[in-house]
C-alpha cells in the first residue's frame, strides 16, 4: 500500500509540473501577444477599446507594468515550486529506487523461501518414502513375530508333554530315592553312633596329649628360665675377665717402667 500511495503521488507531481510548464508558456506567449499588440495596431481580444487618447494608455501602460510584476512575482513563486518539486521529485524517486532494491531484495528472499520449500517439500517426501520403508519393514517384522510365536507355542506344547513325561518319571525316581534315603539314614544312624564312639575315645586321648603337652610346656619355660640364668652369669664372667685383663695389661706396663 505504501508503494502504491507514493506512486500515485508521484504521479499528480509530474501532472502538476506539467500543468505549470504550460500556464508558464500561455503566460510568457500572452505577455508577449500584448508588448507587442501595440507596434502592430492590432486590436487585442481583452483589451479597452480606449488606446486613442494618452491617458488611457498610460493606464493601461500601468496597468500592464503591474500585471508583468505580478505575473514575475508568480513566476519567482513558481519557480521556488518548481525547485521544491523537482526536490520532492528526486527524494521520491530515490525512495522509488530505494523500494524497487527492496522489492528486489523481496523477491530473492522469496525465491530462497520458496526453494528452501521446495527443498523441505523433498525430504518431507524422502521422509515419508523411508516411513513407508519402516513401516512396511515393521508389519513384515510383526508377521514374522507371529509366526514364529505361534510356532513356538507348538513347541511349547510339545515341551510341556515331554515335561510331564518326565516328571511322572522324577516323581517315581524320588520314591526310590526316598526308600534308598531311609536306608542310608539308618545306615548313617549306626555309623553316628560307631563315630560318637570313636569321638569319646578321640577325646580321652587328646586330654591326655594336653596334659603332656602342660608337662612338657613346664620344663621349656624352666628350661628357658635356665638359659636365662646361665646367660647372666656368662655377661658377668666375661665383665670379670675384662676387668682382669686390664689388671693384667697394668701391672705389665709397671713392669716395664720399673726396668727401665
């Protein structure tokens, strides 16, 4: 709409400036039409009859002068008109160039949306083409699901009747193993009472190998005890041959003093 209104107004502007570039020369041909009017003795269409005498053409000489002072004072005025048009005129049509840039602009960026569309249109199509694919790939799936369930149930059945052949068997095999468990909890009852026996005894002898073991624990530590002992007193005879040797080495040096 705002492209459209400036247009429009750009339009009555020209229109305008024309209209004024004519009244301009109707104007200046008129001016002129009555300068020269008089050096022709023609008669013109507006003017007074009265040209004979001088005053009425000191009138109309006035009359005239004032009339070209107006008309060069519309003139200026239109002038300024003109130049504020032109201005307006070149302000529009740099909006105009500014539009049609824009418009230019609009139109690349439409065609980018468009391809770019055009674009997602295609892998939309690409995507339903692939959902499709899935999709038949998941019923074809789903049907082999359900064959192979309905044949595992067939041999699920078959299992169950080989089970329950087999329990039947298990079950007649746990009444001879608990008749063979009867046996062997007796047998296991005379072993117990053999090996509880063989316990007691077992524990008479280890009391006794604990009261050895006492006696024999005794005379280490006596034995120990003894050893510390002789310890001590070989440190203490060892000090007294020190202090001896000593002794000894003295009364030698004496000795020698002495000869000499």
């Amino acid at each position: 709409m705002d492209s459209f209104s400036e247009s429009t107004e750009l339009i009555k502007m020209k229109d305008k400036y024309n209209r004024f570039l004519k009244e301009e020369d109707s104007i200046t041909f008129g001016n002129t039409r009555h300068n020269l009017l008089p050096d022709f003795d023609e008669t013109p269409v507006k003017a007074p009859r009265l040209l004979n005498n001088s005053g009425s053409k000191r009138s109309f000489a006035m009359a005239v002068s004032f009339e070209e002072t107006d008309l060069r004072k519309q003139l200026a005025e239109r002038d300024a008109d003109v130049i504020l048009l032109k201005a307006n005129l070149t302000q529009l049509e740099k909006r105009l160039s500014s539009m049609d840039v824009m418009a230019r602009e609009a139109r690349i960026n439409y065609d980018r949306e468009i391809v770019k569309l055009k674009a997602e249109k295609d892998r939309e199509a690409c995507k339903a083409v692939e959902l499709k694919s899935k999709l038949h790939y998941v019923m074809e799936k789903e049907k082999n699901s359900r064959e192979e369930m309905q044949r595992l149930e067939t041999e699920l059945q078959h299992q169950k009747l080989e089970m329950d052949k087999k329990l039947q068997a298990a079950n007649k095999e746990k009444v001879d193993l608990a008749e063979r468990a009867q046996q062997a909890k007796s047998a296991w009852l005379e072993a117990e009472a053999e090996m509880h026996s063989q316990m007691v005894e077992h524990t008479r002898e280890i009391s006794d190998l604990h009261m050895k073991l006492a006696e024999a624990q005794a005379q280490l530590e006596l034995r120990k005890q003894l050893q510390i002992e002789n310890s001590e007193l070989q440190q203490e005879l060892d000090k007294l041959k020190a202090v001896l040797q000593q002794e000894q080495d003295k009364n030698k040096v004496c000795i020698v003093d002495v000869s000499i």
